[in-house]
C-alpha cells in the first residue's frame, strides 16, 4: 500500500529535525533579546570612559579680535600634529587686550584650572605664567628677551619649564635703520621708540649711534615704561625735528603697535618696526613671520603632552625673515618708493 509523501518514517524524522530547529532559533532570540541592554551597558560605559581632552592653556597678551590669526595658526599646527580641537585637547584662552597689568590675574587664572601645557605669548605673558604655575610647562610662542628675563638658562638647554620659540628681534634691529633709510633716502633725522623696561630694547639702543654714524644720520631716543608714556614720548620726537621712528623691539609695543603708528601718523611719519606693524599702516615691517612661530610652538606642545620635559627641549631661533611695504601709507605720505628698494620686499600691502 501506498504512503503519501511525508506520512512515512523519513517524513517523520524530518517534521521532528525542523521542529528542534525552530525551537532552537526561538532560545537563540530570547538569550539575544535579554542580553541586549547589558550590551548597550557595557557600550556606554565604555564610553563614558573615553579619556578627556587634553587641556592647554591660552595666555595671551593682545586682544582676540586683532590677534586671532595668532590662534589660528597655533590650531593650524596641532591639527598637522593630528590634535584636533574638542577631541582629543581643548583650549583654554586668556587676553589680556593690551593691559599687561591684567597678565598675573589671568596667569592665575589658568593656573587654577591645571592644564597640561600653557603657550604664552609675548615675553610678559611667559614670564606671568611661569610665575603663577611654576609646574606647569610653558610653551614661549612669540617675543624675545627669553635668556634676559631669566626664563631658560640657556637656548639649547632651558634647563627649566619654559620652552618654544623666540623671534630674536633685538638681533635684526640694525636692519630697520638700513631698510628705513632705503626706502626714504632723503630722511636725515630719525627717532627711536624705546621701552624702557626691557633689556632687549636697552640693549638695540647701545646699537643706534653706531649705526647712525654708518648711515650719517642724526638719530634722538624717546622712551616710554608705560602705554600711558606713549603721547609723550612721540611728542618729544616731534619738538626735536624728528622725520621717521624706529620702534625697538617690545612685547608691551607690540600690544599697543596700533596706537603706536596711528601717533605717528599724526606726524606724517614713515615708520618701521617689527612684524604686523605694517598691517597697522606702519611704512614697512621687517621681522620673523609671526605666523610661522605659532605653527612652530605647537610642536613644542606635542612633545610635552608625549613625555618630554620642557627642559630638555631646544629654544629655536628663526632663520626666514619677513620685510612688508605698506604701500597705501607710502602713497599718503607722498613717498616714492625706489625701484631698487621695492624688488626686495617679500609682501606688499596696497
């Protein structure tokens, strides 16, 4: 007799096989199903986790508005590090717009918050920092009396906390009077602007007869200790017939550079100073690029936040420098730049 398909024992044997196998896909589900929120769990604990950013600190002796391009290039140089902002570091910024008396307050500031690295900049702003957190690494962004100060015992062993980058202004100062003198031949009496704080500035002053009597010029020296000094120097220049100014070099200057040349605009002057002045309508600029030594100052904070000791770590010196022509201004003053002159500038601003 005949069985239909299925009825026999093999189609028994089959019915019971695919029976265990749904029932075993049904535990498989369940066992899925009820581990499920210990998974999700485990998942955000893991998360939780997670190591925090890195925090650096931002001290900085300008103001955010005119010095953002600063900041930019310092983020520009952790990026190609591969640091990326609110990742794996986060920044915490301090300006102090110009009023260096504000520098110890913010230095404190950032002291309580405990980052892991300070950069700072200009050379008040280091010092302000290493004072408020002495076990705390400074990176020197930008400025110049690092060895005068008594900041590093050395450039090639800091031996201490403070490291990074200086743009060696007081060494290039004899320049400005050869480049000034260049683009204005017809000068015969020049002011100097000097701080009368710093040992930089002090020092690049002994230098000024010498290189008057090489280019037979007359020179007079003002200075000023303060931005409240800063009218009265200008207007000492002025009774004494002078016809350009050189700005010494200066970190406090270098806060107060657009206040400096609009002073000495007022006097129809030509004026050349160190780098970002000509961006404030000074004649010409003739320094490092700023730009580059921030960049350059985010090494120094890679290598810290990797185990180096600030100490240990060189204080490079610049090699490229930077002269800009402020053509605009030249046009208002009613200087003919000379042909010869303008083949040597690297950047014009019309």
């Amino acid at each position: 007799m005949n069985r239909k398909a299925g009825h026999g024992p093999a189609g028994l044997r089959r019915r019971v096989g695919a029976d265990a196998a749904r029932r075993s896909t049904r535990r498989k589900l369940i066992i899925a199903a009820a581990a499920w929120p210990a998974l999700a769990f485990t998942g955000a604990v893991f998360g939780q986790s997670a190591k925090p950013p890195v925090l650096i600190g931002w001290l900085n002796s300008g103001s955010r508005e005119r010095d953002a391009s600063t900041l930019g290039a310092f983020k520009e140089g952790m990026a190609a590090l591969g640091w990326k902002e609110g990742a794996n570091y986060a920044l915490e910024e301090r300006w102090a717009e110009g009023q260096l008396s504000r520098l110890p307050t913010l230095a404190g500031e950032l002291a309580a918050k405990k980052p892991a690295v300070i950069v700072a900049a200009l050379t008040r702003a280091v010092r302000a920092a290493a004072k408020a957190s002495p076990d705390i690494p400074v990176v020197h962004a930008d400025g110049t009396a690092v060895l005068a100060r008594g900041l590093a015992k050395s450039l090639a062993r800091p031996g201490g906390m403070v490291t990074g980058v200086t743009n060696i202004a007081s060494e290039v100062s004899e320049k400005k009077l050869e480049l000034l003198l260049a683009a204005a031949p017809k000068l015969k009496r020049i002011g100097f602007l000097a701080d009368a704080t710093s040992p930089v500035s002090a020092a690049y002053i002994k230098t000024v007869p010498r290189a008057a009597e090489h280019f037979r010029v007359e020179v007079r020296v003002a200075e000023a200790a303060k931005a409240e000094e800063l009218e009265g120097a200008i207007s000492r220049l002025a009774k004494e017939g002078v016809q350009a100014l050189v700005v010494s070099p200066s970190g406090w200057f270098t806060s107060e550079r657009a206040r400096i040349v609009k002073l000495a605009l007022a006097h129809r002057w030509p004026v050349i100073a160190g780098s970002a002045y000509a961006q404030e309508g000074a004649l010409l600029s003739y320094g490092v690029d700023r730009l580059a030594l921030y960049r350059r100052s985010a090494y120094y904070v890679d290598r810290i936040l990797k185990g180096a000791k600030p100490g240990d770590l060189p204080i490079e010196q610049p090699t490229k420098f930077e002269l800009v022509l402020n053509m605009k201004t030249a046009k208002a003053l009613g200087l003919e730049i000379p042909r010869e002159f303008a083949v040597r500038v690297d950047r014009v601003i019309e």
